[in-house]
C-alpha cells in the first residue's frame, strides 16, 4: 500500500478514536438532561398547581368577606329602617299628644320631645308652646324644658318671656332661670367645668360668720379633702358636686343649690390633685369704681383663699389673684393671655371668679371692677364687661388638657340691664 495512504488512514483512525469520549459525554449530557427536565416539569406542575389552589382560595375567602358584609350592611339599612319607622310613629304619636286638649297630655309630649326630635326642632317647637299656648302650666313646662337648649336665639326669646308683665312670676321666673342656664350651657367649650354659686333660681350668698360666700366656703372644704369620700387621695368631679350641693344646702338650709355644667363628660375624672402643672387665676371684686354697683364684703378674700388653697396644697406652678382695683377689665383679659406661657397639654387651668354678675340673651357676664353701671343697675357700656365668652375665647388660645371655671356670684339675682 502506499506510504502516503497509509499516513492518511492512520490519521483519520487517530482523529475517530478522539471523537469517541466527545460522543460518549454528549450522550451521556443528553440522558441527564432528560432527567432533569422530567424533574422540574414536575417542579413548575407542583407550583402551578399551589397557586391555582391558592388563587382559589382567596377568592372564596374575598366572596365569603363580600357576602359578610352585604349581610352587615342589610342589617344596618334593615335597623336604620325599623328606627325611623319607630321615630315616625313616636313623632306622630307626640305630635297628636301636643295637639291635645288635654293640658296634661301636652305636658307630657312636651317632657318627651327632646328625646325624640332634633335639637332645632324641639327648641322650635318648645318656643311657640311656650310663647302661645293657651294653658299656663304647659308655659311653664315649654319654658323650663327650653333650659336645656344651648341655642342663644331661643335664650332671647326667653328673654322677652322674661320681661313681659302680662305673664305670671312663675314663668317670668323660670324663663330667667332657662336663659341663664343656656348662657353656661353655650360657654362651655371642649374639656371644660362650670360650677355656678346660684341654679335653679336660688341666691348667691355670703355670711360674716363664714367670712366667705357660701359657695366658695364649701368648695374650699371640698378641695381641702373633705369630698374624698372613698379616701383615694382624690377629689372626682362626682364627688366635689355631690359635696357642694349638700353642703351649701345644709349651710342655708336649702336655700342655695349650685350649678354644675360639664363637657368632660366622666365623672369620674379628676379635679385635684391633677397630673401635669396647674396654674390658677382667681379674681374677686368686692368694690367697684361705679357707684351702681353693690359691695361685697368677702368677694377678695375669696379669691386669696382660693389662691392660696391651691399655691400650698396642690403646689400650682403659677397661682395668682386680682382683687377690686386690680380686677379691672385690661388686667383680666391680659393676665389669661399671659397664662399661655404656663400651659401645654397636661396642664389644669383653674378660674375662680367672685363678684356681681348677670346674663343677658344667653350670655354670662361678669362686672369688673372698672365695669360703667348707672345707679339704676343698667349696665351703660356692654364692652366694659367680661363675658365668659371673651374669657374663654382667650382661654382657647392655651393648649390646656382641662380647664375649671368656679364662678361664685349671684346670676339670677342681680337685675343688671342694659342700656337700650
């Protein structure tokens, strides 16, 4: 054979025999890949399937939530429904009661309406009753039901009530009581307490014997741990009320009943001693530059007493008091402003305030020290004042977390006017 056939046949041989592992491994990558691919074919058909599975589930869950809710929400227009219908066939039941000739009938529907209507409606309703009814009695019951208004417009048309000659001294009466009422009622802003020396018509005092008015002598027993009746070391605002009115009833022998309006609602909640700062402003005007105006014997040492009550025992971070000259209109309204620096969220703000003071249109004022009253008791300059409306307006510029007012002054008693 020839040599040169020969190299090229050993050659290819050379060249077969090194393709052979190639051609193994590549076959043997094949097999493996078959495998493989079986596996995760398996893999991705397990997780497919978890999540159809999964999907499924979640749309049950999402129709099950849908179904409850619908349920829910038919059963809230179902009661809302059934509510109205009730309210309706109660209204209708009133309105035939106050249609009434049954005077006694009238009452009752009466008592029952602010219950069952709105505010406006029943303050609406209760006006007409009370300016126009033919019976007295259900005057006088309209009347005194509009004290729980806290609508001024309704305490002007007390006012007029109040005013008219033609009227019986009941109704006058009691339509003088609801306008004061409403005066504090409308007052009250968020987080606030009003306790009153004078409610439900009965007097404002003071007494040589005590050197104090009777309201302030029995709110300082109270603060001084007399009220804590369950010795927590805590006075409630349940329990310094409960206090007050037996203990002012049992000094006057029931003369005088004080008043209390809350917005805190709880009463539970603590008067002293409270957690945070507490700062104090306590004024009383016992003399005044008008010569209009009564003196009062202990109106000042009321409200150093008060002062000092709360600067000692319940450590008040700033305490102050301005007595007749210093109690002028300026200084009042100033000094709260001033009170601003003293207070954040946890901070008490206590007002104690001791003089004259009168309501007018539902409004309460009380009579500074520099206050222009003629000797006829008429007030000649509104804006010689202080309501507790400009009080309050200042007071609403702090951040306090609560704020008590104590007013010991006789409102229903005084017949301060003003000027036409």
């Amino acid at each position: 054979m020839d040599d040169a056939l020969l190299r090229v046949l050993h050659l290819l041989a050379r060249k077969l025999n090194a393709a052979a592992p190639s051609e193994v491994k590549k076959k043997d990558f094949w097999d493996k890949a078959a495998v493989v691919s079986g596996f995760l074919s398996s893999v991705v058909i397990a997780i497919v399937g978890l999540l159809i599975t999964s999907s499924l589930q979640r749309s049950q869950q999402s129709s099950a939530q849908a179904l409850a809710t619908a349920q829910l929400e038919l059963g809230r227009i179902t009661a809302e429904r059934d509510r109205k219908l009730q309210e309706s066939r109660l209204t209708a039941d009133l309105l035939s009661h106050l249609l009434s000739t049954d005077s006694a009938h009238r009452q009752i529907a009466i008592i029952a309406l602010r219950e069952t209507v709105s505010a406006k409606v029943s303050d609406s309703v209760l006006a007409v009753l009370a300016q126009r009814d033919s019976n007295s009695s259900v005057r006088a019951t309209a009347i005194q039901q509009l004290g729980s208004s806290s609508d001024r417009a309704v305490a002007q048309k007390l006012t007029a009530i109040a005013a008219d000659t033609g009227r019986s001294n009941t109704e006058r009466t009691l339509a003088r009581q609801a306008t004061g009422t409403i005066a504090y009622n409308s007052s009250l802003g968020p987080n606030m307490f009003i306790g009153v020396a004078s409610g439900g018509g009965s007097m404002a005092t003071e007494t040589s014997e005590l050197k104090h008015g009777v309201f302030t002598y029995a709110l300082l027993e109270a603060l001084s741990g007399k009220a804590d009746f369950d010795h927590d070391g805590r006075i409630s605002i349940g329990e310094l009320t409960s206090f007050m009115i037996d203990r002012t009833a049992e000094i006057t022998e029931g003369e005088t009943r004080p008043a209390f309006y809350n917005s805190i609602v709880s009463l539970d909640d603590v008067v002293l001693p409270r957690p945070g700062k507490v700062v104090a402003l306590s004024i009383g005007v016992g003399r005044y530059a008008s010569n209009g105006v009564a003196s009062l014997q202990y109106a000042c040492n009321d409200a150093q007493a008060f002062n000092q009550l709360l600067s000692s025992k319940y450590r008040a971070s700033n305490a102050s008091a301005l007595c007749d000259e210093k109690a002028t209109r300026a200084a009042i309204l100033s000094r709260l402003s001033e009170l601003g620096r003293e207070v954040d969220s946890e901070t008490s703000v206590f007002i104690y305030l001791s003089g004259h003071g009168f309501t007018q249109d539902g409004i309460a004022f009380i009579v500074p020290y520099d206050g222009v009253i003629s000797q006829g008791s008429v007030v000649l300059s509104r804006d010689s004042m202080v309501s507790l409306d400009d009080m309050r307006r200042s007071l609403e510029l702090l951040s306090a977390g609560r704020v008590f007012w104590f007013i010991d002054s006789g409102y229903s008693s005084f017949p301060f006017q003003f000027a036409k």
